[in-house]
C-alpha cells in the first residue's frame, strides 16, 4: 500500500482537495478547478510551473470558444464539435499543446452548465484556473519534494548488471540468426530502462532549482549520469552484435572456449563496481586484439569483397565494449576517490 500511495498521488489528493475547499466556498464550479490541479501535478516543480505557465491561457481559448459557440448556436452537438476544433487548432498554432488536454476538456464541460452569463461564466473559469493551477504548484513545492538520487543509483546498478548478462546472452547465441525472445526482450527492457533512467537524472537537476541540495547530492547524480551515456554507448554496440550477419565463422565464435573467457571478462568488467585490475583480463584483451588483426590480414590478402567477415564484426564489437567497460570503471574510481576526498576534508 505504501508504495502504490506515493508522493505523487499524495500530493494529487491534497490539490484536489484544497482547490475544491477553495472554490466551493467561492461558490465556484469547481469540477474546471479540480481538473486544472490534477493535470498540473508534474514529476518535478519546474514542470509545473513552466506547463502551468501553458495551461493558463490555453483553459482561457478554450473557454473563450466554449462560450462565444454556446452563445451563438446553444447547447447543440455542434457547438461541442466546433469548440473543441477551434480550440486545439488555436492552441496548437500559439504553441499551447501542453494545454490542449485541458483546454478542449474546459471547452466541451461549460457547455451543457451555461445558459446565460456568458461572460461571467468565462471570467469565473479564469478564477478557477488560476486556482486549481497555483494550489496544485504549490503543493508540488513544498509537499514531499522528490529525490530521485537513491532510485538512480538502484537503477543505474540494475542496469550494468543486466548489460553484462545480455552480452553473454547473445555471444552464446552468435552462431545463430533467430535470437532467442528473451534476449530480445531484455535487449529491448534495457533500452526502455535506461531511457528512464537519463529521464530521472534530468528531473533531479529540474528538482534543484527549487530545492536545496548539497554537493553530496550533485556529485551523486552526476557520476550516475556519466555511467549511464557510457551504458548507452555500449547497449549500442551489443545492438551491433545481435543483429550481426550470421555465416560459418560464428559458430567458431560462440564454440571458442577461450572467446567464452574474454566474453565473461568484459562483462564482468560491466557489472562489478569495485573491479581489481587483473592481468589475465589484459592478457585476454591482448589475444583478441591480435586475433582480430591476424584475421584482417587474411581477409585483405583474400579475394573475399566484404570488408569484414561476421567474426571480425563480432571481435570488434567486443574491443569496443571493452573499451567503454574501461571508460566505466574510470568513473567509478573516480567517484570513490573524489567521496573519499569529500569525507576526509568535512
């Protein structure tokens, strides 16, 4: 239960209430209100506010045309149709698409509660914009302010480790062209969660310009940062390896005993966060850097057109990916060497 009531929800529940508190003592409808606060609640403050800044005016158009359509042709299933027409055409050529949700809704839902007063009811739904708009942000504000720093770190782990079982999963699966569906879904899951989690890092920096924070905090968040675009670059290249030609030489690949070692080397590399250098990992390295380079002056030497046979696809792939395993564990050194500084000078 606790975790299905988050703060999101939470903070939801107190904007519809205090907006709906506020407007019913006004004698307001406050059904526009109400609907203005939830929409507004966004992940981070900044978010709220900048698409607040948006939903003002474009709740405004759509009750302007709800009005003027309900005036001139009634309570008529056309004044529905054009009100909402007109209103995300408005919206959307004043660069307001943050709030054509909201404005097409405030549009279709004064029309049936309007009969006269038109311009009473337009001001009116202005006051419970501006209502549901500045209680939802405040909330946002101040009531349980997200940190996202903990679910990065837990995310960006989770996903270094995942990276690794995924290359071993495909190079075991090399020699064939018809991946097994779970190596294409976890390919695919990671990809989406890693996304997610570039995602997160940019709300937590959105979060800080109206939150205080520390450089604890800072520096968090940015070395998490940096793991993740190197995560992209290699989930780039075992993109590369899984959807590699297939021909006689991959089966050598994933049959290779020794290639298997390398292979759980560099993955090893990708999950372990306190790595200690070890000297058959460079060695290993070593033997497939000069295999790749023995097989290049083979196929130079053949009559072969392709410039890269599926073997030396693959091996180059895997250097690379190596490569970026090294730029990884330089960032986490880097991360403990730059707390252990911090900690030792507070």
């Amino acid at each position: 239960l606790s975790k299905f009531f988050g703060g999101r929800i939470l903070k939801t529940g107190i904007s519809v209430f205090i907006t709906a508190f506020i407007c019913l003592a006004l004698e307001w409808p406050a059904i526009f209100a109400v609907i203005t606060a939830i929409v507004t609640i966004e992940p981070t403050a900044s978010d709220s506010i900048k698409k607040g800044i948006i939903r003002f005016p474009a709740s405004a158009i759509g009750a302007a045309y709800s009005m003027l359509f309900t005036a001139l042709i009634g309570d008529k299933a056309i004044t529905y149709s054009l009100s909402a027409v007109f209103t995300i055409i408005t919206c959307h050529k004043l660069r307001l698409d943050a709030g054509i949700l909201v404005a097409t809704l405030t549009a279709v839902n004064m029309i049936p509660i309007t009969h006269d007063h038109f311009f009473d009811s337009f001001l009116v739904r202005i006051g419970t914009t501006t209502v549901g708009l500045v209680v939802s942000t405040i909330v946002n504000l101040v009531v349980l302010p997200p940190h996202y720093s903990k679910m990065i770190v837990s995310n960006t782990s989770d996903l270094l480790t995942k990276a690794g079982k995924l290359l071993r999963n495909i190079m075991d699966e090399s020699h064939t062209s018809k991946k097994n569906k779970e190596t294409v879904n976890l390919f695919n899951h990671l990809m989406k969660s890693l996304e997610k989690a570039e995602q997160l890092c940019q709300y937590q920096r959105e979060e800080w310009k109206y939150h205080r924070h520390n450089e604890e905090e800072m520096r968090e968040v940015h070395y998490e940062h940096k793991k993740l675009l190197v995560l992209r670059q290699i989930l780039f290249h075992i993109g590369n390896i899984m959807y590699a030609p297939v021909d006689k030489t991959s089966v050598h690949i994933s049959h290779n005993q020794e290639m298997s070692s390398t292979v759980n080397a560099i993955a090893s590399l990708i999950e372990s966060e306190t790595h200690i250098h070890l000297e058959d990992h460079d060695a290993l390295i070593e033997k497939l850097m000069n295999y790749f380079w023995q097989l290049k002056e083979v196929q130079d030497s053949s009559e072969h057109h392709a410039h890269f046979t599926s073997e030396e696809i693959v091996i180059y792939e895997l250097l690379a990916i190596n490569e970026l395993g090294e730029r990884l564990h330089n960032i986490h050194h880097s991360e403990r060497k730059n707390n252990k500084l911090h900690s030792n000078n507070k």
